[in-house]
C-alpha cells in the first residue's frame, strides 16, 4: 500500500497552472488541468530539463522548455522526440482543499 504525502494546497495550482513540490529529494510537477491534479517527477527524460517551466500543450501535454519533448501529464508518457522514455507519475488524493501524492521513492 502506498503512502501518500501533503504537498500543497488546492488552491495553490490554478486550473491551467503549475506547481513544484519537492518530496524525499525529488521534484515534482503538480499541474491542474481542468480542475483535476496530475503529479509527475519534474524531469525531462532526454535531458532533465524542469517540465514544470513548460507549456501545457493540447490540453493534457507539457512541452519541455530546452528542446521541445512533449509528455503526457497524466500518463508520464513521452510523447514526441527527442525525449522517448516516460517520465514517472504519482497518484494523486485531494483531501479538504489539500494535495496529497504518492510518496515518491
């Protein structure tokens, strides 16, 4: 069974936003699309570019600010080139206005 652990409020990632979380020494990219709260670890796999800095694109896709890869933030799955493997997703809970993700390990 997973853990799980607060790491932000609700109102802190506005629909459309972002937010970096960080948890055991891991960055986290929290993003609110369309009022539903995605997590996953805040690394571009082709480089580790910071997709926190990123443009939602398409509605559910984060663009990398270096060079362009695209991920799907609910599925952590990389999307287009130059990057190929996903990156890692957390569940997410939302308890009384707050945020709550998976421990990452």
């Amino acid at each position: 069974m997973s853990n799980y652990i607060k790491v932000a409020a609700l109102a802190d990632v506005p629909v459309g936003g972002s937010k970096l979380v960080e948890v055991n020494r891991i960055r986290v990219a929290l993003f609110n699309l369309d009022g539903a709260i995605h997590a996953i670890e805040d690394v571009c796999t082709h480089d580790g570019g910071p997709l926190v800095e990123g443009t939602i694109v398409d509605g559910y896709q984060v663009q990398c600010p270096r060079h362009g890869a695209r991920f799907d933030i609910r599925t952590g799955a990389a999307l287009s080139f130059p990057a190929f493997e996903p990156t890692n997703t957390y569940a997410v809970q939302i308890k009384d206005g707050e945020i709550w993700i998976e421990e990452p390990r």
